[in-house]
C-alpha cells in the first residue's frame, strides 16, 4: 500500500496467511474493504472458492489490518469480487455506492450468473455476513472449448487454453446514483459449430438494479461478439463515466497470430450489441511446445483522472515460441466522453 499519491514511493506491505494453497486469486476495490477472491486446493484436491476482506481503512493508514473470510464448497469455483470504478472526483463521475453496501461476487452457473452479497464488520467480525447465490438467469451458452484448450493459432498446432470454465476479470461496478447501479462481466463461449473450427466469442452481460440501493440486480442486456470465424477469448470489460462499455480481448486462428483488439458500445447503440472491433496490435508470433496459458490476467481499467480512457492490458507474442511473451498497454476512449 503506497504511502502517499506517489506510486515511485514508499510502500507498506501486508501478507494475510490463508489456510490453503490459494490459486488465481482476484481484486475488487469497494469502499469499506479490499476484497479478495481464490480458487483453493488442499495438495492437489480442490476445496472450494473462499473470498476474504481486508481493512481497507486501517491499510489506507499504514495501521494493523486484519481479514474476515468465507470459505464456499467445492462446488463453486472462480468467483469474481466487485471492482469500483468512478467516485474519484473527476467532472461528472459516478458516486460510490451507499455507506454499508455489500460487495457483490458473481461465478457462472448452468446458462446463468450466481451472485453472493458479502458484508464486512471489523469490529464486530462474528456479524459479518456472506448471503447468496442468487440466481440469475442468462442465454443459452457452452464454456468455449468445454473450458480447456481448442483456441487455433498460425503456422503451429498448438492450441491455447480458453479458460472457458470461468468468467474473467473485471466485474466492473458503476453507480448512477439516483437511477442505477450496473455491473459488467464477460466470458468466451462456443459459438463454431464444427470440430474442425469450434471458434469462440465474447459472452459479455451488463446486470443491473434500479433505483440505486434498491431490489435485485437482473440482466439488463447481454450478447455475444463474434463477427467471424476467428477465435476471440481472454476478454476484460468496465464502463466509463458516462455508460460507454468497452470490451478488449484476443484474438487468434489458423491464419491470425494471436492479437490484441477491443470493441464497444455507447448508451444510445441497440440493446446487446457491440460496434466494429479495432485492432490494438496485430501478433507476430505464436506461442509453442506445450504451452497453452495465455494472457490469464487480462484487464481494462477506466484512468481515474478523466473517468474516460480505458487502460487495457494483456500478453502478446512478438516472434513464435516459448515462455517469450511481452505484455501490451493501450489505451483508447469514446468521443462523447469529456
């Protein structure tokens, strides 16, 4: 946690011991609470997603920070934490949400989205409380690759694995306070219908729950983007001040090295869709020899300072082969936001 507003500064470190192994962990910023999630394993035996908080507060002060956390069973996996994005004092940002607003977790069920309400007390960590799943119904959908490694590349056979069995970072939150509250969320599907090119798309959801502070989060649109026949996957999704969505990801087939593109959509577009994708940077390079991860830790981010430019980072190949990959940061936004 750095000191001051200077991240070239000094720095105080926290660890916060966990029980198990805990893999793939994710980051959400609420305002009460840094809020954390993993996929837990005992050895090699999976045990179950846990989601922790940690004393935002005592943290921000160089303090003793202590964490409060649920452990969930084995059967639900890769939960992701609400990331604020807005109330950082930028002309016409969203607010925060209300004082004593729960973080919201979401995972992917059965042609629908699970959603946890977790509420955080310090003081008093016996009256925290971790409420759900909510069910939330979505579109029929099939986890892209069955949610292994099926996504083609250029001039090598080595196929890259899609991580279709989860959603993928961020669960962006927005507050249009006095309206509604948005949360945006993606993950790739299936969408080839053939084994010899079974290519995937973006799946991406903007939940939301009007007035702000009130009811039940619901889809208020959803689609999936996948213009042609090459395999896009490995998405991160948020949404700026004014209700622009934006959407980056890769993109890679058996004539396309693996690259980088985004798309997205303003207010006044058709309900569930996206505009013409542009290309951030074109691949010169496949990755090789058994090794199919790539770019897990994809994200989009809004710069704080305007509440406008989306920050958008992920891997990239700049010549075939292995353990060789270089990371991208590109940045970009939509005209009608000032």
């Amino acid at each position: 946690m750095s000191t001051t507003s200077d991240a070239r500064g000094t720095f105080n470190v926290y660890a916060f011991q966990q029980p198990n192994f805990n893999d793939y962990p994710k980051i959400g910023v609420w305002r009460d609470a840094y809020y954390a999630t993993f996929n837990m394993f005992s050895g090699n035996t999976f045990v179950g997603a846990r989601t922790c908080a940690f004393n935002r507060s005592a943290m921000l002060a160089g303090a003793a920070a202590t964490q409060v956390c649920f452990q969930l069973a084995a059967s639900f996996a890769s939960l992701l934490p609400a990331d604020l994005d807005g109330a950082s004092g930028a002309v016409g940002t969203t607010s925060p949400p209300a004082a004593g607003t729960p973080n919201f977790l979401v995972n992917f069920g059965t042609n629908s989205l699970n959603l946890w309400n977790f509420h955080v007390d310090f003081a008093t960590p016996a009256n925290s409380t971790l409420t759900g799943p909510t069910n939330i119904p979505v579109a029929t959908f099939s986890a892209a690759c069955n949610g292994g490694a099926c996504v083609q590349q250029l001039n090598t056979k080595e196929k890259l694995d899609s991580l279709g069995d989860r959603l993928m970072y961020r669960l962006t939150y927005r507050n249009f306070a006095g309206n509604h509250e948005s949360l945006v969320v993606n993950h790739s599907v299936t969408v080839g219908t053939t084994k010899r090119n079974p290519f995937t798309g973006v799946r991406w959801y903007e939940l939301r729950r009007t007035p702000s502070g009130s009811g039940s989060f619901s889809v208020f649109q959803q689609g999936t983007y996948s213009p042609d026949s090459t395999f896009r996957w490995m998405g991160s999704i948020a949404m700026d001040k004014t209700g622009d969505i934006a959407v980056g990801y890769s993109a890679s087939s058996s004539s396309v090295f693996p690259s980088i593109r985004y798309t997205g959509r303003v207010p006044a577009d058709a309900a569930g869709t996206l505009q013409a994708e542009t290309s951030l940077l074109a691949g010169s390079g496949s990755q090789l020899s058994n090794l199919n991860r790539w770019g897990d830790y994809s994200a989009i981010s809004v710069d704080p300072g305007d509440d406008c430019t989306f920050f958008y980072t992920t891997e990239y190949l700049k010549s075939s082969g292995t353990f060789n990959w270089s990371t991208r940061i590109g940045s970009f936004k939509f005209p009608g936001c000032q």
